[in-house]
C-alpha cells in the first residue's frame, strides 16, 4: 500500500477535489517495477490509404433484439427512428423555451446596451431588477439565456453568473467574477496576459480587481455583467461589499448588475442595507411564469399536430403531478417526455411501423411473421376482432386472425385512421359546424331573453351562479347546520337557467361522442406510450429497498448461479457473495451493539468457505481488506457508525424493512 500525496495549491479558488490522498494497492502477487501500462506499438499498414475509399463503420446501436431473433435492421430501424422523432420534438420544445420570455430578454438586452453609468449619476450601478418568480428551478435556464443573449448575440461583453455557493465569502466571489470574466476571451496572447496580471515579481493577487481593469483597457466599449441568480440566499453583508466595489471601480470599469428576484421587491430592499440600495439605481422587468411554457411543452407534445408519438393519460397524469408536486423543472419534464420515447422504441418491437408511415411497400416487407403475431396479441387487436364479430362480418374477422396479408393491409388502413384519431384538434375541429347549428337556436333564444330583460336595466342571473346560492344557518339540538338556499329568481331567469343547462348538455353531448378512450382505437398501443410503471420505478426511485434487495439477495442483480442459493432463503451465507452482502446478512443478525472482532471472526469464517475446499479460500490479508472495505461501504450507505460508548464496537443505525 502506497500513500501519494500532493503538494498545496496557494490558489483558493482551485477546485477542493483535485488535490486529495490517493492510495495505490497493489496485489501479494504483482512485481511493483512491473505495475505500468505497456505502450502498444502500431500495427497497422494502412499509412497511404486513401480516405475517400476507406468505408465508414455504422455506428452501434444501443436497442437490444427483441422476438428472441429480431433483425439486425429492424433494431437499427426502431434506433434510426427513435433518434429522428426525438430530434423533431427537441427542436419543437427548443423554440418553444427560447420564444418564452422573449420580451423580457428584449427588454433587458436593450437596457444593457442603453446601460452608462455617466448617466446614472456618476457611482450609481445600472441595475436590472428581474423579477423570476418563485420557481427556482427555472431561474438557471433563464439566466443561461440572458448569458447567450448579452455575451454572444449582443456582444455587449462578458458575463459573470454568481450564485451563493460561488460566493461563500468577498475573496471567492471575486475570484469568480475576475476568472470568468477575464477567461471569456480568448484571443489574448503572452504579452496582454502578463499586462492584465502583471509582470514577473510583481503579480496581482487573482481577486485583485486591478486584472478586471487591466483586462478592459484591452476590450474598450465592453461592459462587464454580473448576474446574481439566487439572491435570497445570497448573504447580505457580501452583496453588499460587491457592490460597494463595483461602485468604487465604476468610473474604470462599466459594470452591470443583473439581479434575479424570487420573491418581491419589498423584501429584497428589507435584506440589503440603505447605503447598498442607493448605489444601484435599478430597472424592473417581470418574467413569464414557467407554469406557462410548461403547459406549452406539454400541448405540443400531446396535441400538437406535428406530433407522431403521444403520451397516454395514466403517463400524461404522473409526469403532471410530479412536476407540479416535486421538481417544477421544465428540464425535468422534457427529460421524463425524452425517457417515455426511448422507453417505446426500446421495449416495443411493433414501433417500427413508426418508419412506414408514407410508405405501404416498405411497411409490407417490414412486418415479418413475428411482427403480425405481437399485432394479434395486442388488446385493441382482440377488441377489433370482437367488434367485427358483434357486426356479423366473421368474414373479416376470421381474415384478421388467420390471413398474414390481410393483417397487413388492415395495419396500414388503421395506421391512417389512428392518426386522426390521435389528434385532438382536428377532431374537435371537424364536428364544429354541427355543433354550430345545434347552438344557432338557443343563441336566439337568449338575445330574446337578454332584450326583454335589458327593458328594465337588470340583468339576467342563473340559478348556476354563485350570488344566488346564499347559506341558511339553523340550530337544531344544540348543533348548527348550513343548508345551501337559493334566492328568488324571476320568470326570466328560470328560463335562462333552462338554456344554460341545454347549451352545457349539447356541449357534454359533443365532447363525449367525439373524444373516446384509447381502448377503443385500433392499434393505440403503438400511436400511444401510457406505460405508467417505468416512469414510477426510474422517476420515483425507491432507494431503500433497491439496496436492501441488493445486498439480502445479490444473484436478483447479478443474475449469476454462484450467488444463488440452492433454498429460497434471503438469509444463507455463502463465501461466493460479494463481502458487502456478507457483512450485511451478519448485520441483520447482530443487535444494537456490534462487536467489531465477533463480526470479523464471523465473516473471515464466511470467506474461507469449508475447510475441505481449499481452492475457494483466501489469504489474511486479503480477507481483512475486504472486512475493512465492507464495513466502510456499510457505513457510507448509513447503516452502521461508530460509537463512544466502547471503541471496539459499531453501533446499527438502520433496520431491514423500516
């Protein structure tokens, strides 16, 4: 065992984990002068090949063969597909994120290049007051556009992005603000470096704001913006120093402040001191809220028209209900809706017929025997057939279920028909003109009833409306009860209470008849991914039994026959277990208070196996390795800890099911 460590690094802001003890093991049976990797000598002669002749390789396909003998090509097809039809709604869903809050991006892009502070009364900070609403996870997207917009479209200068965690303390957030902002460009060379940090023997220190000042001497006209994402949990006494700062240097260097409000403008003024406040003077701007561009997200991916791939209700309700009850991420959703159409093309071998869509020639010599088979296991298949039979055409029905051909033709047709019946709005859009003329009459009948009323300048009231319905309290044995009564309402108002009740039954009528389930569309198993298990299990992970499950039971991941165990039994011991699941099932077995030497005997004991098999046992040394590693595993997953009250002993923290 080698123990390498490393020197310190005088820099602050370097990174806390590229500096750490590493330790090299090496094996009983290894020579360590021979412990390196060999340098391979090329073997190749194919120095003066031509590039133009030389094949290119198809790049591997990550779908697994599914039917127990699925084609090499049908895989790559479902693959090839997947990838097109994603791709199509990743952009869709990226000009949907980039068109929201375009007027606020306009917006605050023109005040950072209207932005001078010889126009802001000479220390005053230029300071946009963006007002990003209570979903903090929609604050970063948000800020990564104003970065792209100011910094690269714009090219009004760089831009510093600062959370909390970036400024623990003055020094960290000025070394970020000076890194980033200096590192940008990227067109500097020797000279101007060593003119922006100094020479030799006399360097700056890296939260120096001279480097910044030296850095714009080099870039005049260019502004320096500073965007605080998450100021409530920013500490005030560091917002406020920077911005005493960025007034003292502001004659040198334009500075623009970008502040990112969660909450209200009352309580931000609350949290920075007076003399802070009056060194800014700010802009508010509002923010669409994310609600919003969720809901766009969501339309285009159900019912837009350009969709091909939907999701089901039973999916459609938990990604909505997760999203609104735990992440309220825009990029969780798209990352959930991504997971649903991998999670179809993957596991469903018929989503192949997504690639015929236009082509019936090539969909006939897609669909093997094997294909046509899954069709007729499908649920919407059996239905199809019932249908046909309640219709008396047993003719067609026993063509399904018997003629391959026939099932071909029949797929194609229903292709079409399924996808307009996927789309919602153009099935609603059909049937508007006869709900037009249903509606036409009783239209009239209430411009009648309106004229009348309009006589005697009062308007009409339904017993439907909330301002008629009034709450009658009665004391009945000591107890009080609330009866809903409604208030007199005239001859005219009963009458237009009586077409209000037509036109939502005529509405109700409509929408039924013309937004059916999916059990009812032949092949919506394909058009339509409603698989709710997979989201719940990868989505909402439950972590606990999965290690528990893990460590009891191995061989129900590692699916090998040296963990299996010859009885059912969770609890048997054997030497071939990884030591981790060892130590864990002598884990179970122990009480509150664990003997550190018994636990050792006990797995040493475990780990050589009989004392007839010789070939199956290990070394001392090797053993204690892995008792240590296991018992450190053990207690990084929170399961045992130290404890004071006797030094040789591990205390149990956690109990198996609880």
């Amino acid at each position: 065992m080698v123990r390498a460590t490393s020197l310190d690094n005088s820099d602050d802001g370097a990174d806390s984990f590229e500096h750490q003890t590493c330790y090299l093991f090496t094996p009983s049976g290894a020579d360590p002068s021979t412990a390196r990797f060999i340098k391979r000598r090329r073997t190749s002669k194919g120095k003066g090949l031509d590039l133009a002749t030389q094949v290119p390789e198809r790049e591997a396909t990550p779908f697994k063969p599914l039917f127990n003998g699925e084609t090499e090509e049908a895989v790559r097809t479902r693959w090839e597909t997947y990838n097109r039809l994603w791709t199509e709604q990743e952009r869709r869903t990226k000009n949907i994120l980039e068109s929201f809050n375009i007027e606020t991006l306009d917006n605050v892009s023109k005040f950072v290049k209207d932005a001078n502070p010889q126009n802001c009364d000479g220390r005053k900070i230029p300071t946009a007051l963006v007002l990003a609403g209570p979903n903090i996870a929609s604050h970063g997207p948000l800020f990564k556009q104003f970065t792209t917009r100011i910094r690269d479209i714009d090219q009004q200068g760089p831009v510093v992005v600062l959370t909390s965690k970036d400024a623990v303390n003055l020094k960290a957030a000025l070394k970020k603000i000076i890194r980033d902002a200096t590192l940008q460009d990227e067109g500097l060379d020797e000279d101007d470096e060593e003119l922006i940090v100094g020479r030799k023997g006399a360097k700056l220190l890296n939260y120096d704001l001279q480097i910044l000042q030296n850095w714009h001497k080099l870039h005049e006209g260019q502004k320096v913006t500073v965007a605080i994402q998450d100021t409530e949990a920013f500490d005030a006494a560091v917002l406020a120093d920077l911005i005493g700062l960025f007034s003292a240097y502001l004659d040198r260097i334009p500075f623009v402040l970008l502040i990112g409000i969660a909450t209200s403008l009352d309580l931000f003024h609350e949290k920075l001191p007076k003399a802070a406040m009056r060194l800014m003077q700010g802009e508010k701007f509002d923010v669409e809220r994310a609600e919003e561009c969720l809901a766009r997200i969501f339309n285009d991916a159900v019912a837009s028209s350009q969709s091909v791939l939907r999701l089901g209700p039973e999916v459609s309700t938990i990604i909505i209900e997760r999203q609104k009850e735990h992440t309220q991420s825009i990029q969780g959703f798209v990352a959930a809706l991504k997971y649903a159409y991998m999670t179809h093309f993957y596991g469903n071998p018929l989503s192949i017929i997504f690639a015929y869509l236009d082509d019936e020639d090539g969909l006939f010599q897609a669909l093997t025997d094997d294909h046509v088979e899954a069709i007729r296991n499908t649920g919407s298949f059996r239905r199809a057939v019932q249908n046909k039979v309640m219709e008396n055409d047993t003719e067609e029905a026993r063509a399904l279920v018997n003629d391959h051909e026939y099932l071909r033709a029949f797929v194609w047709q229903s292709m079409q028909k399924c996808r307009i019946e996927s789309n919602v709005v153009t099935k609603i859009t059909i049937g508007i003109p006869d709900l037009v003329e249903h509606l036409v009459p009783i239209k009239a009948q209430i411009e009648k009833l309106i004229s009348e009323a309009g006589d005697g300048n009062r308007n009409l009231t339904s017993e439907f409306d909330i301002a008629t319905n009034v709450l009658r309290t009665t004391a009945v044995s000591k107890k009080i009860q609330l009866d809903k009564h409604k208030s007199g309402l005239t001859k005219n108002d009963a009458e237009f209470s009586k077409l209000v009740q037509k036109v939502h039954n005529v509405l109700e009528e409509y929408f039924r008849n013309t937004l059916k389930g999916l059990g009812d569309l032949f092949l919506h198993e394909i058009f339509f991914y409603d698989l709710p298990f997979p989201h719940k299990h990868i989505f909402a992970p439950r972590i606990r039994s999965n290690v528990e499950l893990a460590l009891s039971r191995p061989s129900h991941y590692l699916v090998c026959e040296c963990c299996q165990s010859d009885e059912d039994d969770e609890n048997t011991l054997k030497a071939s277990n990884p030591p981790t699941s060892i130590v864990y099932q002598l884990f179970l077995e122990s009480g509150t208070l664990i003997n550190g030497f018994d636990l050792w005997s006990a797995f040493n004991s475990v780990l050589q196996g009989d004392e007839d098999n010789e070939e199956g046992a290990v070394d001392e040394l090797t053993a204690q390795a892995l008792f240590f590693r296991s018992v450190a595993e053990m207690k990084f997953m929170g399961f045992l800890k130290q404890t004071r009250k006797r030094v040789d002993h591990l205390q149990k923290i956690a109990w198996k099911g609880l």
